[in-house]
C-alpha cells in the first residue's frame, strides 16, 4: 500500500508539473495524449485507493462543488487598502513623508507593479498545498471561496520549491478581454442584458454557487503579495521572484526603481503600453522595495505607508446632459441612453452613453442639464461617472423615468428580480419587430444574403414588412419603386429568401428569437423533438429533460408557443416552405451515431471544426458544448483544453482523436 501511496503523489507532482508549464510558463513538454495517459492512470488508482485520494489532486480543476453559503473568516494578516493619487507632485510629496521617518539621506529602492482591475483575494497554503481562498471583504474578513478557487488554472494547488511551511499569499483575479467578449456575444444571442464590465464579471464569478460555472468562465489570477510570520525574504522585489519559482503566476513587468525618477519613467512606459494589454490595469502600485524599511513605516488606520498607488487619469471629459433617450431591443428590453453635448476623448467625438438602467440613473443623481463626467469604460462604451456639483443650478429637471414604451406607448413592465424595464407590446412594437426581422435573416439563423438590416428597416417603415412571416409574401413589384432597391439587389434579396427555406429545422427555431434560445440551445430542441409540431405540444417538464435546457428556457419557449400571433407566423412560414422538422434518414450508415452526444474540441488536420461538427449531426449525432455524465465521446484535437480531458477521464468517457473518429464513422457504434 506505501508503493501505491507513494505513486499517486509521484503522478500528481507530474501533471501539477505540466500543469504549470502549460498554464503559467505557456511551454508545454508533453503531447495532450501523454498528458492524458498519465491523468488516467492517476485517476484509475484513485479510485481504487480512494483513501489516498488528495483533496488538491490534478484531477479536481472541473469543479463540480456547490456552495450554498460561503462562510465569512477573519484574515490572519489584514487585507489593507492602497493610498492612491492621479498626480505626480502627489508622489514626490509621499516620498518627502516616508524619507522623513526613514531618513532624509537613505537609500530608497521601489518596486513598480502594474495594478489589476480585478478582484482581491487572499490565498492561504500549508506544506505547499492550497487550504483556503478568502475575498478581500472589509479588509478584517472576507468570504471563504476555496471550492470555486480551485477551479482557476492558474492558481496553483501543490507547490514546488523551496517554499515557506505556512504563508499567504495576496492577488488579483481578472477576467482578460477576449473572454469578457466572448461571454457577451453568447449573452446578446440569447437576448440578455451584457455584463457591464470584466472587473464587476470576475467578482461576481468568485460567489457563483455552483464551481463547475466558475470552471467555464476564463479568469486568471496574477499575484503581488506575500503575508507570514517568517518569510525568511528581504525585499518585495525578492518575494515576486520567490512565488514565481513556487508555481505563481507573477507578472514579469514588475521593475525595480532606483529614484522617484526612475518610478514616473515607469509610470510613462505603461501609460501608453497598457492600451495593447490583454486586460485591464487601471494605474501603477509602487512600494518601498526593502521589508525592514517597510516595516519601519507600517501602516495608518486604513493603508500602509509604504506603498502608493498611482491611478492613471481615465481618458474622460466634462460636457453637458442634454437629453435622456430610451432605446427599445429585440426582447423589448429598454436602455435609458444618455445625449451628450459632443465632447472629444481620446480622439473620438462622443455625442452618446449608456445609462444601462433606471437604477443607474438614480445611483447618479442625474439631472437633464448636468455638467457630467464621461470616460470611455474599458476603452468601448463611453458612461457618465459622475456629476459635477458646482455647476449645478436648483432649476434642474430631474430624470423620471418613463412608464410607457418611446415607440408604441404601450405600458412597461419590470419583473421581480430584473433590472430592465421590458415592453411587452412585442407584435405592435417597431423596434421589436424590426429587431426580430434583423435577427431572423442574421448570419447564424437564416444567413438570407442580399438582406440587410437597413433595408429591413425600410421595407418595414414602408409596410411591407412588420414580422417575420412577411419576408415570404414579399413582392418584387412592390419593392422596385423604392429607393436604393435596384434590379439587381432586388434579384439578390429574392434569391436569398429563396435559398433560406432550405436552411434545417434548428436554423428556424434559432431564427424565431425565442428569449434564451440561443444557437445551441435550438440544436438541442430540434434533435430532441424533431419537429415544430412537437416542440410546440411540449410541456416545460419534458424540455428539461433535454441536455443543457433548464427551467428558465423551457418557460420562455412555452410561454412563446402559448401566443397565438407567434402561432400564426410559424403556420405561415410552413406553408412558405421553411424546414420544420430535422432531416433524418434512418438508414445505415446515416444513422450511426442517432441519439449519441459528443463534444468537439480543439484543431483538426483533416476536418474544421465545425465541419466534423455537421457530419456528425449528418450521422444523427448530437453535438454538445460541455463534457458531462451524459456526454458519450469527447472528439478531442490539438489543443483542446485538458480540463475537458480531466472530466472525460474521471467520467470514463473515451477521447476521439481525429483518426479514432474515422475508424468509427467507419465500423458504426
């Protein structure tokens, strides 16, 4: 039994090895099969010496946990807040007030960090394994996190090196740009409000009940601290390299100062390079370099005296609130939209903000008439941030906001629990209508070319559309005479209408922009129920029966099938020849793989993905984004991610290479 001890922690130091080439030092060694064959070895004597089982073995990274309530600790070394300025002079004056209790002629050395617009937290490791993962909280406590932590791969579970027997360690969890954008694209498909910003998003991320969400989202964590009773350590410059060789993900941009000098030439450098990061920081932390001499300064009631952070001005301006304007979305879903006197930032004239909400507007103050503060969030949308007080006069209109639709005057609604106001006036509706039109012949759900959302606009405006079911009752006759509509884009507008009616099943339902059928979820319903008729006779109990279709979707397509106008363009598209139940020919060798899920990840040298995608549907199969216990193989290319390989293998879920895929399509299951 020692040896099989003695194995499992052998083969746990090896993938937490790789784990960390992989996702910290982004050199990996071994092949994704290597990689694979050692987890399943490991995952294989686990299970039969579970005694043995670490609680932060390799195998744990998918999540899975869910935390109902999230226990509130007290950190062992308090989490402090930054002093921070926006002006240089303020610096030198900080340096003036530490040189006075250090001493006017000593020597000064500073490290200068880029500042993470993230969220804080606190981690804390014993004989180099991974115990607790707390927030920042008020500083004095914050809430314990480890189950949804453990899910981030760049935090490390085990340790290597020469490490402290007990320490803590303090960083940043951030979520980079391309994720924040790819959450958001999937959140405007299915017609829900975007998340506001990545800071707010990886905050938030960290007190999702269930850890097997958390896993999903792309968040990292750099790390900038270092908290213990003995740290055996000279400097912060040191600590950085030290939690770097320990496994941590530390930034390497992190510079050592020599004079305050040499600090606002840092400070210049990452004023302009910071554009072109992954993500976000929003200034520079400078701390005094020696511990000893830190320790000397120590801390006021709220902040050390050591360390400063110097917060770069955001690319903003003061102008005038001219006007409140309420936009209405596809879901009818109303955006309050601030008009601006124009005003220049960073070389953009911006004449518009969003407002997001009634409850943002309120949060502000606003008043129709403001001088206000507007910055460019993120480097996309510009927002109002504040107001400016001082111009204010007492005869300011105050902002009401309206309880009737801007477009149809129909009453709005706002749901318990919803920050949106929504009209439900969905079919007399103008933008709703035209939005919905816009979605339909979208790219994603009928791809009709030749149809742009301008003219979608104008054939509305022009009555010759007002849904949908419009688009196959068109007449040439009655398009020609206007304006922009020649012959031969009149001719290409046809020939794309004519083209979608061969577009499958899912497609349609897709298309009918469903709130909360996305592009997958409408794979799902269309091979689950094979036509529109049975879709439409189903109950919410059995669409939750399908993979991935949870409560909230299956009430939303009810509800939409429980209208009777909806009805009606459903029964018009049919007889306008639109597909309405999935292609399936039962015979071998095109059913193979009926009824079977599969998950598609990574390059393929033969296949795109998504072409391998289309044939196993062609086959019957089915395809599904997340592996789970209901997933029956992971078609797994270069580099495919190896938390889908983890839950494959814990799951004993075999793992298709490309050429296994074409054995099989060949020998059928």
């Amino acid at each position: 039994m020692e040896e099989i001890q003695k194995k499992i922690s052998q083969l746990s130091n090896e993938l937490n090895e790789h784990n960390h080439l992989y996702y910290i030092e982004d050199a990996p060694v071994i092949t994704d099969f290597k990689f694979d064959q050692i987890l399943s070895e490991l995952q294989d004597l686990e299970k039969q010496y579970p005694q043995f089982k670490d609680p932060n073995s390799p195998t744990q990274r998918v999540g899975g946990g869910v935390t109902k309530f999230f226990d509130t600790i007290e950190h062992r070394y308090p989490m402090y807040s930054l002093s921070n300025t926006y002006s240089k002079d303020e610096l030198v004056q900080w340096e003036t007030r530490i040189r006075k209790i250090l001493g006017v002629d000593t020597e000064i050395c500073y490290t200068c960090e880029l500042k993470f617009d993230g969220a804080s937290i606190s981690l804390t490791y014993e004989n180099g394994a991974l115990v607790q993962a707390l927030t920042r909280g008020d500083g004095v406590q914050g809430d314990a996190i480890t189950t949804n932590v453990k899910t981030i791969n760049s935090i490390p579970l085990k340790l290597k090196g020469n490490y402290p027997k007990f320490f803590e360690i303090r960083g940043e969890i951030i979520l980079p740009w391309m994720g924040f954008h790819k959450m958001n694209e999937k959140r405007a498909e299915l017609g829900e409000p975007l998340y506001s910003n990545p800071r707010n998003t990886a905050s938030g991320s960290l007190k999702l009940q269930d850890s097997s969400l958390v896993a999903e989202r792309p968040l990292i964590c750099f790390f900038y601290a270092l908290a213990a009773d003995q740290l055996m350590i000279d400097s912060q410059f040191e600590a950085l390299k030290k939690a770097r060789e320990w496994g941590f993900k530390v930034p390497d941009s992190a510079s050592l100062a020599h004079s305050i000098d040499e600090v606002f030439e840092f400070i210049t450098e990452w004023d302009e390079k910071r554009k072109s990061l992954p993500y976000e920081i929003d200034g520079i932390v400078i701390k005094v370099n020696q511990l000893n001499q830190q320790n000397k300064l120590g801390f006021t009631a709220k902040a050390p005296r050591w360390a400063m952070a110097y917060k770069y001005q955001a690319q903003q301006a003061s102008t005038v609130l001219l006007e409140v304007q309420y936009q209405v979305g596809r879901t009818g879903a109303i955006t309050p939209v601030a008009i601006l006197k124009p005003v220049l930032i960073s070389g953009t004239i911006v004449k518009r903000a969003s407002l997001h909400n009634q409850d943002q507007i309120e949060k502000l103050g606003l008043r129709i008439g403001d001088t206000v503060f507007v910055e460019k969030g993120g480097e996309i949308i510009p927002k109002i941030i504040g107001i400016d007080q001082d111009k204010r006069a007492s005869f300011k209109e105050e902002i009401s906001f309206i309880s009737n639709c801007p477009e149809c005057k129909y009453p709005l609604t706002r749901e318990v629990g919803e920050v949106q106001h929504y009209c439900k006036n969905e079919i007399a509706c103008p933008p709703q209508q035209i939005g919905k039109i816009q979605h339909f012949i979208g790219r994603k759900a009928m791809n009709i070319e030749g149809l742009g959302g301008e003219t979608v606009s104008l054939l509305f405006h022009e009555g010759l559309l007002s849904n949908i079911a419009d688009l196959y009752r068109l007449k040439k006759e009655k398009i020609l005479p206007l304006e922009r509509m020649a012959e031969k884009s009149v001719n290409n507008l046809f020939e794309g209408i004519g083209k979608s009616k061969n577009k499958p099943f899912s497609k349609v339902l897709f298309g009918l922009g469903i709130r909360y059928v996305g592009e997958t979820v409408a794979k799902r319903l269309a091979k689950a129920f094979g036509s529109m008729n049975a879709l439409m006779g189903a109950t919410a109990e059995a669409m939750t029966e399908t993979e991935e279709i949870g409560g909230r979707i299956a009430e939303s397509v009810v509800k939409y099938f429980s209208k009777s106008s909806n009805i009606e363009v459903i029964k018009v598209l049919s007889s306008s020849g639109l597909q309405m139940e999935e292609a399936q020919n039962l015979n071998k060798p095109h059913s193979i793989f009926k009824g079977k899920k599969f998950v598609v990840s990574g390059v393929f040298e033969h296949y795109s993905r998504e072409g391998i995608k289309s044939e196993i549907e062609s086959f019957g199969g089915i395809i599904i984004s997340s592996v789970s216990s209901k997933t029956n193989f992971l078609v797994a290319g270069d580099g495919t991610g190896p938390s889908k390989k983890t839950k494959a293998v814990d799951l004993r879920i075999p793992i298709l290479n490309e050429k296994d895929f074409l054995n099989l399509k060949e020998q059928g299951i």
